[in-house]
C-alpha cells in the first residue's frame, strides 16, 4: 500500500500487523486482523453498527468502499 504513514497510527499498525500474518501463513490471525481493521476505520469515520455486516454496509454507503468491496467482504 502506498502513503502507508498517512493512516492513522492505530490503523497502520493493525494493517502492518495483518501484513505479517498473511505473509506468516497464519490466515486466522489475519481475519482476526482485518476485523479489527474495519472495526478501527469504522471509529475513525464515525461508523456505529450493531454487528459486522453493518459496519461494511456503513463502510460502502459512506463511500469508503465500493459496494463491490463491501460485498467481497
């Protein structure tokens, strides 16, 4: 990812974090991860959901994600 030290530094560490996971082959630890991740971002934007798949819906309707990336998710 490029301009990696502009994001904020809580959610550049999670990212950092998820990056080291994939690359050690631990896929749990990485969806772990990019839960956190979402959950991160989400509180940065000011993105409040009572479960996951809403916090992706909030994600896409506020156009952070497209609605083809909400939905891989």
């Amino acid at each position: 990812m490029d301009n990696i030290d502009d994001l904020p530094k809580k959610i550049r560490a999670i990212y950092l974090e998820i990056i080291g996971s994939m690359n050690a082959q631990l896929p749990i630890l990485a969806a772990i991860g990019l839960r956190a991740l979402i959950e991160a971002v989400c509180k940065e934007r000011g993105i409040t959901a009572p479960n996951l798949e809403k916090l992706i819906d909030g994600l896409a309707t506020n156009g952070i994600l497209s609605q083809a990336q909400a939905s891989i998710l």
